[in-house]
C-alpha cells in the first residue's frame, strides 16, 4: 500500500504543467465562426449559395502533434479546419481553411462516389415537403389517419449499381405517434415520397398498399408509461466524493489514476479519443496505447426486400453523423450525482455553431467490493484489501 500514494505524488506533479490548448482540441465556437467567414468571403459572389454540410479539425499530422507534446515550445501543428460544402446546390467543394490567423483557404470540387452528410435544415425541410404533398394527405386520409400525429424523416437511398452521378435523392419515410412516442412501432407503409435534396422538390409519388397501421398499446418505452417501473435508477444511489473526483479535465484532456488522454468530439465521428496512455510503473514513463480512435461508421442495411424498405442502408456516421445526432445527457437520469458535464459544439447548415450543453459527463463509478482480504497469523495485525474500481464516461 505505501507505494500507491508515492506514484499519485509523482502523478500529480508530472501533470501540473498543463497545457491550455491542445493540438487535438475540436474547432471552437470562434474557430467555426471564423471558417463561416472565410468561406463566405471566398465565394465573393453574393449570389452563391452555400450550405455547409460538414466542418471539423483538419486531422494535423500525427508526427507533429507527437513532436509538438514532446517539445511544447517549439511551433505547434498546423490547425486548420476541414469542410465539405454545397454549393450552388449543384457541386461539393472540399475546402480547408488555416485557423492560424491568416485563414488562407484551399477549394477543391469533389466529383468522386457518395454524397456529404444530410444536414438538418433540409431533412426537416424534405419531411414539411411530403407532409404538405396534396397526395400524402390523401393516402393519410385513405387510412383513416390524424396528420397531426405523422412524424417523417428522410433517409438515404442507398446504392445498387446506377452508372453516373445522380442528384442527391431521400426517400421520406412517415410513422405515427397518436398514444406512444415509439414512433418505429408505428410505420406508415406502403408509400414512397422521393425528394430532390438539391432542388428541394418532390420527385416521385408512390401510394402502393394500405397496411394497417400497429396498436399503440404497449409500445411506449417511456419507464413512466410502464407497470410495473423498472428498479431503482441513477437518480437512487449517489457515489458521494468528499475529496472531489480524482480524475482531473484540463481543457479536453482527461487524466484518472494512471490513465491519460484527450477527449474530442466531431460532428461526424461523435467522441473522439486520443492519445491514450497509460503509466508504465515499471519504466516510469507513459506508454500510448491509442492514437486517436473513433466509430469511424456503422452500416445498417436492412435486408428486406420490399418496394419501401430495400433501399434501408443507412450509413449512421456518413449520412447522418453521431456529433449531430448526439443530444444532451441528463443530469439524475443519463449521469449521476457525481458527474462532470462537457460541452460540445458543432455548425448548422450556415455555419453557425451550434452549443451542444452536456454532451458527455465523466465519472467514476463504483464497481467493485472487495475482492479478498489478506492477512498472516504472523503480522495479524496487518490486514490488506484488494479493491477493484472503475471508471466511465457516457457518450
Ligand atoms: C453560383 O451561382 C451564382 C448565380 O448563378 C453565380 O453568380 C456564382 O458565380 C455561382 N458561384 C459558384 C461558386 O459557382
């Protein structure tokens, strides 16, 4: 035992020089206003339309950040920001931008396979077109439906051999609420709203079969709607910590017992961790396991061969982006007591960064009693434990 409070002494110092930026460290909310402003100044033309779909760090390179950690004095990494727009509603454009002040900017048109991620404003928009479409409210009104209670989304159609480049094309797809909120329990089948994203119009109109509609009952997931309620939850057993957590956050970088690293977020690949190290006790010197590791996608297709469901191949990273997606935790339910929050940000279809409060919270759960107990009839008098901890973050 009377080692562990020696390698936390050592811990402690070696960690005490804290560096207030990090050359990992997500765009913030000034760094996403100024790729705003450089590319809108870039496209000179006021008559440009410009949507940015992507915006994120232009992964420095890796034998610069690695020299930069070593040598912090010398001159950091390049930061520039990564985006992919659309512009005209007709081309995507790959552009980076210098963050270093002179906000220098390459452009290059992208004309290779695939399509830049959805961005919100025109999935919402694509849904309000088809809820509009004097022919939806027709088959709505065929199936004796409320419209009210119709939710859409849009979703991407997926690739089965076409030659050539087409336009970027959903299909809207409509579920029903009226007495759940588990709205996939309910799908509207049997109809195809096709939309131009691009030009922003409905391109195709299929009512092929009425299905009906499944009950409500029983469906909603809500532990409010439920009998009986689950066991206790998060909000019922506090971790108290007089002393304060014992992990410490500078900026993104995370440090707990004798781990190390940073904690990204991007709007595409959600977290983001890097640099992860562990001490070495044995050598005294950290040791790094991970450089940077992220979801890099998850393909979901599913495998049904029907007129509305074949095309179901969602690309939940690419298309959509878990960053995007991800919603705030809540305190007493996603995270206890003891929880640190973590914003993060990401940008709107203009640009604008957008906050996204309590996007991850750290702490330190309690998962282990003591595993044995050791003594000797010659030292009874000495009496050890072994505990085993852990350690979480939510995303
Ligand atoms: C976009 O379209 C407008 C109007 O047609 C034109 O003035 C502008 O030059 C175009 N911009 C680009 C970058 O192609």
């Amino acid at each position: 035992m009377s080692k562990l409070p020696a390698f936390l002494f050592y811990f402690l110092l070696t960690i005490s020089i804290s560096l207030s930026s990090h050359p990992l460290d997500p765009l913030t909310p000034a760094e996403f206003t100024a790729v705003q402003t450089a590319v809108r100044a870039h496209y000179s033309s006021s008559h440009t339309s410009i949507a940015f779909h992507y915006i994120g760090l232009k992964d420095p390179p890796k034998s610069a950040v690695l020299s930069h950690l070593h040598h912090p004095s010398a001159v950091p990494p390049p930061r520039r920001a990564f985006i992919i727009a659309r512009v005209n509603h007709s081309t995507t454009h790959e552009l980076t931008v210098d963050l270093t002040g002179n906000n220098k900017i390459s452009d290059q048109v992208y004309t290779g396979p695939g399509y830049p991620i959805f961005t919100t404003k025109e999935q919402l928009a694509a849904s309000a077109l088809a809820v509009g479409h004097p022919p939806f409210l027709e088959s709505v009104r065929k199936r004796g439906l409320k419209l009210g209670e119709i939710v859409c989304q849009s979703y991407g159609i997926g690739w089965f051999g076409e030659q050539g480049k087409g336009s970027r094309i959903v299909k809207v797809m409509c579920n029903y609420l009226d007495g759940t909120v588990n709205l996939y329990m309910r799908p509207v089948e049997g109809i195809t709203v096709t939309v131009d994203l691009d030009r922003m119009e409905i391109i195709g109109y299929r009512d092929r079969a009425i299905v009906p509609v499944p009950k409500a009952d029983g469906t909603d997931f809500r532990g409010s709607k439920q009998r009986p309620p689950f066991g206790p939850s998060v909000n019922d057993i506090d971790v108290v910590q007089p002393n304060g957590p014992s992990f410490q956050i500078d900026g993104h970088r995370i440090r707990w017992a004798n781990w190390d690293f940073h904690l990204g977020f991007d709007m595409r690949a959600g977290p983001i961790i890097s640099l992860a190290s562990i001490f070495d006790v044995q050598k005294q010197k950290f040791r790094r396991v991970l450089y940077r590791g992220f979801v890099s996608e998850l393909f979901v297709p599913y495998m049904d061969l029907t007129e509305e469901w074949y095309y179901r191949t969602y690309f939940d990273a690419g298309e959509y982006g878990y960053g995007s997606y991800a919603s705030s935790l809540l305190p007493g339910a996603d995270c206890p007591a003891n929880a640190v929050f973590m914003e993060a940000y990401f940008p709107d279809e203009d640009g604008n960064p957008q906050q996204l409060p309590n996007a991850f919270c750290i702490f330190e759960r309690y998962a282990g009693d003591i595993m044995w107990r050791h003594t000797e009839t010659a030292t009874p008098e000495v009496v050890s434990f072994f505990l085993i901890g852990n350690f979480w973050w939510v995303y």
